[in-house]
C-alpha cells in the first residue's frame, strides 16, 4: 500500500484541535510555515500553547495569531522581534515562558528523543534558573531543564519527497527538523516535492518517518516581504 | 573612523587567525569588517558556520545572521539545526563570542538581557554564549545613554552568567581579566587616565606596563 502524505493546508490545519500544544518552526520568519500559519488563521482552533522561537513579527507569521487572540501562552526564546507580545503579556492575555535559546533547542531536541530532562550550565545563577533543580556534577553547578513536546509540529523545509523525507534551505533550517521529531503530528510545508528517490539517502535531514503530511508552499518570505508565490 | 569603529577594530587585534568566532549584535557585528575573511571563521547562532558579509544585489532573505541581518555563506561554510549550533557554543567549541554588555561590573559579570522596570521577554542566545565559549570579549560604549557609566561596581541590571568576561573594549580603554580583577591595559586614541576613572565606577587596576609607559 502507498500511504499519501501529500495534503492541502486548509485540510490538513484541521488537526489543530482547541487547547493544543504546537511547534512552529523558524527563525522569526526566516523558516517559519507562512503557509501553514495563514490556513490556521482561518481555522477555529483557539487556546493554543506555542512552542516557537519568537512570535513572529508584528502581524506577521505568528503575530497574526496573535491579533486574532488565538494564543494562551507562548515558549520561546526571544518575543521582543513582536514588539505587540509585551502589550498581550502586560494585559495579562498571554502567558510566556522564556527560556535560553541553546536550552529550548535542546528541549525540543530532548523531547523528540525520549528524553525526560537534561542538565545545562547555561542560566545557573541567572533569573532564568529561578526555583529551577540544580546539581552539582563534577564540580560545576548545572541546573535541570525538562523536555518539551507537542501535539502538532509545523515545520518549514524546502524539498520533500513523496515519502515524506525533507531537506532544508540555508539558515531556514533552524528549529525545524527538531520540532519534526518531537510532536504527535508534523506537517511539514515544502516548495517543492520530488518522487521519492529523487533526494540522496546522504542529504536527507528529516527521514520520513517524522513526517505525517506535506503540503506545498503558497506564501514565501522575498527580499520584499511576504508574497503569494508564483506556480 | 567612529567611536563604534575603533572598539570594533580593537577587538579584532584581539583575535588568534583561524580561530571560530560569534559575534553578537551590534558593536560585534561591525568586527567582521576588519577581519582577513579567508583567516577567521564566523558562527552564527541561527545555523551556519562560514558567515561573510554580503552585497545587497545578493541579499537572499533566507540566508540571515543572528541579528536577522543577511549574510553570505563562505567557502566551506555548512548549515546545521539550532540543537547542534547551541551544542557548539555550550559544548567549548567556539574560540571566541565577542557580546554587547548593558553593564560589567567589577567581578567581571556581565548583564546583557534585561533592564530591571522592563519586560523581560527576550534572551536569545546571550546566556548560552557567555557559558560555553572559551573566550569572551565584551565591545560597548563606556557609559550609557544617559551619560552614566557601564562599567561598574556591582550590576544593577540582570546578569547573564556567572562566568566573567575575559575582555571589555570600550572607546576609552581596554581592560583584562587577570587574577581576579580587571587591569586597565591599554588607552584607546588619545584618552588619559583621568577620562577612564570620571566615567567608571568599577574598580580596576591599571597595569604596570601602562604606567611604566606613562613615567
């Protein structure tokens, strides 16, 4: 039997339940599922918990989440690239949870590898270790961190096959293929999709079994912003 | 050559050839511009090892440094996800992480992340890169913006790390952690003593070459 991973957005975006935990990929909007994100602010899908570097920008990617008050809480590293995130939290309409950029990365790694937790020296003795376990091992202080998982992973890489295996763009790698390993149901958003065999065995950064669905790009980042792609 | 310049070119004298270097923002983006490209090889934390500066003709909105600037890739340079690029920087792999600071103080502490009063909601890479590289080399203006000073005694604003910063590079003076407290080692263009101690609350020493050379 051939299972078809390839989907549509507006479809697949449906997955997105109320109340979930998802992942979304990128680097601001550098690697980010624009398309993805655009067919989930159409859908009704509300109290999400976003585990994603940033919140997009500012009415974009994510930020349009974001006005649409669709978010609970968001984890990441760095929420000032939205400057409307400070204005949510201040009015107490989102929670966020911040965390060191090398610690969410791992976490998210750890997550996807039946990991439940690591130590790390980064943030010892900082605000961001606040009430957090410590250990001492060999002498140094490392301060625990757990993993972080979700129920929808939406990932942006460049090419797919039709097994659902993917290979990336330049630094639109970033968190992607992490977050492709550690949620329940990944989508993943391509510009391009080969028959299978058409990718190197040796290129290939996320082996298809972490990849439920693909669907083709239909908005891309351009040096002029976000546009509709030409196909 | 602007005050910004010339702290950007003092950290560069700093730096050993063929040594891996992250370079923060700011300040530390502009050290690039004094480097032999061929001699240093640029991290940036978003995924590339291999960063070159780029002319605008060739901007590809993909290709981008941690500040979200585009770059271009350099001769041998390779992509890798963020896990791994954060497995370079904690796990020693990084010759040298030249930060911005919004203050340092006396015990070498750096506070680069956030202002006490303001939201905290941004960290990004800062804590993880003044943990895990062998050599850290703070560039800031010696006072704020307000005129008070950056180099003091205890920070006042959040620290990043328990870890000291190995170098500050200001438009003043260069200072340099030895023995457990910072030595003033050099004076920048034609700056005297007295300048660096009216704009500083840190304590420091200034080193015997310097005031050998001064006699």
């Amino acid at each position: 039997m051939v299972i078809n991973k390839i989907s549509i957005a507006e479809q697949v975006i449906t997955k997105v339940q109320t109340g979930d935990t998802l992942m979304v990929g990128g680097f601001g909007l550098v690697g980010s599922p624009l398309t993805l994100i655009d067919a989930l602010t159409h859908h009704d899908a509300a109290d999400l918990t976003i585990i994603s570097n940033n919140v997009g920008e500012a009415g974009k990617g994510l930020g349009l989440l974001l006005r649409q008050d669709r978010l609970k809480k968001a984890v990441g590293s760095y929420f000032t690239s939205n400057r409307e995130v400070a204005k949510w939290y201040n009015e107490g309409l989102l929670e966020l949870e911040l965390l060191p950029q090398g610690t969410f990365s791992e976490a998210i790694r750890a997550g996807g590898a039946g990991i439940g937790g690591f130590y790390t020296k980064t943030a010892v003795g900082t605000d961001l270790a606040a009430g957090k376990e410590t250990k001492l091992i060999d002498g140094e202080t490392y301060v625990l961190e757990k993993p972080l998982k979700a129920n929808v992973a939406l990932v942006r890489a460049w090419k797919a096959d039709t097994k659902g295996n993917l290979i990336y763009y330049k630094t639109a790698r970033n968190f992607n293929p992490l977050m492709a390993s550690a949620a329940d149901y990944v989508i993943a958003e391509v510009d391009e999709i080969v028959d299978e065999g058409n990718l190197s065995p040796e290129e290939i950064v996320t082996p298809h079994l972490y990849v439920d669905a693909i669907v083709e790009s239909r908005l891309i980042l351009t040096r002029e912003g976000v546009v509709e792609r030409d196909i | 050559m602007t005050s910004k310049e010339r702290i950007a070119k003092k950290a560069a004298e700093q730096l050993v050839p063929h040594s891996i270097i992250n370079l923060g923002i700011g300040i530390p983006t502009l050290v690039a511009n004094y480097l032999d490209k061929d001699a240093y090889y640029l991290h940036t934390e978003n995924g590339l090892l291999g960063v070159t500066s780029v002319a605008e003709e060739d901007v590809d909105p993909l290709l981008v440094n941690a500040g979200k600037l585009p770059v271009g890739e350099a001769t041998g340079a390779s992509y890798f996800h963020s896990a791994d690029s954060f497995s370079m920087i904690r796990g020693g792999h990084i010759d040298v992480a030249i930060l911005g600071a919004l203050q340092v103080d006396s015990k070498g502490m750096v506070a680069n992340w956030a202002i006490p009063g303001k939201d905290i909601i941004g960290v990004g890479g800062a804590m993880d890169l003044l943990v895990g590289a062998k050599k850290i080399i703070i560039t800031t203006n010696h006072v704020a913006k307000d005129g008070t000073p950056k180099f003091v005694e205890e920070c006042t604003y959040p620290v990043t790390s328990t870890r000291q910063a190995d170098i500050l590079i200001t438009e003043l003076a260069v200072f340099q952690w030895k023995n457990g407290r910072y030595e003033l080692t050099e004076l920048m263009g034609d700056t005297n003593l007295k300048d660096v101690e009216e704009n500083t609350t840190a304590f420091y020493k200034v080193s015997e070459q310097l005031l050998e050379k001064r006699r």
